[in-house]
C-alpha cells in the first residue's frame, strides 16, 4: 500500500507539474523552435482557453493566431469562446487573436490559409479514428505550402497521424508533458507541407 500510494502520489505532481507549468514552457521552447518570423497566421486545433494560441500571438506581433474549438465545455469547466478571449486581453494580445466555433473535422477555412497549424492534446478526442484522421487531414489542406503542422498528442496517437499523412518528425517532449508517468507522455508530431 505504501509504494501504490507513493506511485499515486507522485503521478498526482506530475500531472499538476505539466499542467499548470510544464507545457506551457514546452510550447514555449517549440514555438521558438519553429523560427516564426512574426507575420504568419497560425490556426490552433481546438484551442481550448488559449494556452497555446496565447503564446503563438505572442510572437506575431505582425501577424493572426486563430483558435478553433466546439466550446463543448465536457471536459474542461467553463470552456467557451468569452474565456479564451478574455485570456486573450489579459495577455495583451488580443488585437492578434480570433476564435471561432468549427469542427476540426471540416474547418471553415480556404486551402493554404494558415503558416502554421498547431494542436495540443485535442484531436485523440474525436471518437473515431477515421474522423480524427480527417481533422489532420484539414489541418494539412488549410497549411500553405512549405507552412509547418505542431501536433502534440498522446505518443500512439501522434504515430498514427505520422503515418496516416506519410510524413513528419516524432519527438517526445519529455516528463515536463506527462500526465501522471511516461505511459501518458506527451510526443509532438512535426510536419512541413511540401511545396
């Protein structure tokens, strides 16, 4: 009982560890890895309260970062469109973000509109594996060419993206993204669309 409970424990830090700091700093590190010039226009895959379409407007001081989600409010409280924005202009960035309610199944957006497409733990959400590799396809119809796909998901699920578009890099981001161990580690999925 004393090593389940310490286990236990442990895995309660760590999940609170990577949610209110490590990927928040992990998005950081990549999204300066991903050599913004600062004019882009970046989509996010269901962007949630922001956390990542926040810290992408940050670095466009030039450019748009939009966030889609479907405002569900299931799985996190208080989710919904006013809360983002509002995150938005605490930040002091919110003359550089937009939010719209879509389907990350079948985004409302023109082919090639976006630099970047990010996503941080969303699409492993969609119920069905074909209408998940839907929503990476979109994320690729609406990159323009040579635009850069940051997907962040559980480690099996970021394989399947990888395979299913054919393309792109694997990196684990580390216990700073775990959730509770490194059986719930966190794996970024790297894409540039070709020209």
């Amino acid at each position: 009982m004393t090593a389940a409970g310490t286990v236990l424990l442990a895995g309660t830090g760590i999940y609170l560890h990577t949610t209110l700091r490590g990927k928040l700093r992990i998005w950081e590190r990549e999204l300066d890895q991903a050599d913004l010039r600062g004019d882009e226009r970046l989509l996010d895959l269901g962007c949630g309260r922001g956390a990542v379409l926040i810290e992408a407007a940050r670095r466009l001081p030039a450019g748009r970062a939009v966030g889609v989600d479907l405002w569900s409010g299931e799985d996190q409280s208080g989710n919904r469109p006013q809360a983002t924005l509002a995150n938005a202009a605490a930040a002091g960035v919110a003359d550089r973000v937009a939010v719209h309610t879509a389907d990350m199944t079948a985004l409302p957006f023109a082919d090639g509109s976006f630099d970047v497409v990010t996503s941080a733990l969303a699409i492993h959400n969609i119920p069905s594996p074909q209408a998940r590799y839907r929503a990476v396809d979109e994320a690729m119809r609406v990159l323009r060419p040579g635009g850069q796909l940051l997907v962040a998901d559980f480690w099996p699920m970021a394989r399947k993206y990888a395979a299913h578009i054919g393309q792109g890099t694997l990196r684990t981001l580390g216990p700073g993204y775990w959730y509770s161990g490194p059986w719930l580690g966190v794996t970024l999925l790297h894409a540039v669309k070709a020209p």
